[in-house]
C-alpha cells in the first residue's frame, strides 16, 4: 500500500514538473548561460609622441563576457552579466572588469529555427592599466551598452550566438567617453 502511495506521489508531483518542461528556448520560465568573446589586433606605422618620432604598435584585445538570463514572459528575459577585457600594447596593458544587469526580447515561437533577440544594460566598470609612463594606475566609471543578435540552436538546448554590441562607457573623473563597437561570437545553453 505504501508502494503505491509513493508512485502516485511521484506521479502527481512529478506531471507539473514534466508539463513545465516541454517549453521552448524563449519560453516562460526558460533560461539561458550565454559565454561570448571576441579578439582584436590593430597595428600602427606611427606612434605620435614617441622619442625617435615615428614607433610601430600593435595592440591586442581579448574580451569575455558570460551571462546569465531568465524569461519573465514569452520572449522577454532579464539577467546579468559579467565582462573581462585584456588589452596589451607595446607600451602597456590595461584589464577592465565589468558587471551589471540587462534585459532583452529575442523574437520567434517553438518552431523557430533561429531567435534573433535585441538587449541592453548597464554596467559598473573597472579598469587596472600597467603603463610607467601614464600617471594613472585605475580607472572606474560605468557604461550602457545595446545590442543585437541571433541564437542559432545547434541542439535542443545547446546553440550558437552572433552579436554586435555598441557600448558607451563615462569613466569617472574623466571628460571623456569611449564608444566601442564589437562583434561578438559564443556559444548558449538554453534551460528549458
């Protein structure tokens, strides 16, 4: 008798926990762990300011930028994420961390095959630079970023990400802005 109290327990708390499983990508309740990077490498010919009057430079950049989200409603989701950046130079290397919350709305239905999605955020950002000849060793101020993309599932719950990402960042103390555009390459598991 017990036995079988014990399956139908199962049975009935298990059904609602099967039924909230057959959703989809976007869906309510869904969830997704997006991790995106992107790599950069400009050379120069001349450098102004440098002592013999003409330098070569070659900078490179590396970000990485995971996230996680959450689907309030079909096709809306909030969340957050975290940002790494390292950019090295002949003459220095600057490593910024970000973090802060977004929120999104990727379009589509269950039979989609693609879900091009639109977000934005805000970030706190915080930047170390290793430079001897700057007098500056930190920088902090915080950035608003839009952006645009599309999930190409690969699986059911594995997929890939195309996004370009126009972040404008205001560092405190400091007149000036920096606008960075990126396009940006990852891969999503998609909870659902």
């Amino acid at each position: 008798m017990k036995l079988k109290q014990f399956v139908l327990g199962c049975c009935i708390v298990g059904i609602p926990v099967i039924a909230n499983g057959q959703g989809f990508a976007i869906g309510k309740g869904a969830s997704m762990i997006t991790g995106l990077a992107s790599f950069s490498s400009t050379g120069s010919d001349k450098v102004a300011g440098s002592e013999s009057g003409s330098m070569s430079e070659t900078v490179t950049t590396l970000t990485l930028t995971p996230s996680m989200d959450y689907f309030l409603f079909n096709n809306f989701f909030v969340g957050g994420g975290l940002g790494y950046s390292n950019q090295n130079s002949d003459v220095s290397n600057i490593t910024e961390l970000a973090i802060g919350p977004e929120i999104g709305y990727a379009f589509g239905n269950k039979d989609s095959k693609v879900f091009p999605y639109v977000n934005a955020g805000w970030n706190y950002i915080s930047n170390k630079i290793n430079q001897s000849s700057y007098s500056i060793t930190s920088l902090s101020g915080s950035g608003v970023f839009f952006g645009f993309g599309a999930i190409f599932p690969v699986k059911s719950h594995i997929g890939l990400v195309l996004e370009g990402k126009y972040n404008t960042i205001n560092y405190s103390g400091s007149t000036q802005n920096v606008n960075i555009f990126s396009l940006n390459f990852g891969v999503v598991g998609l909870l659902f």
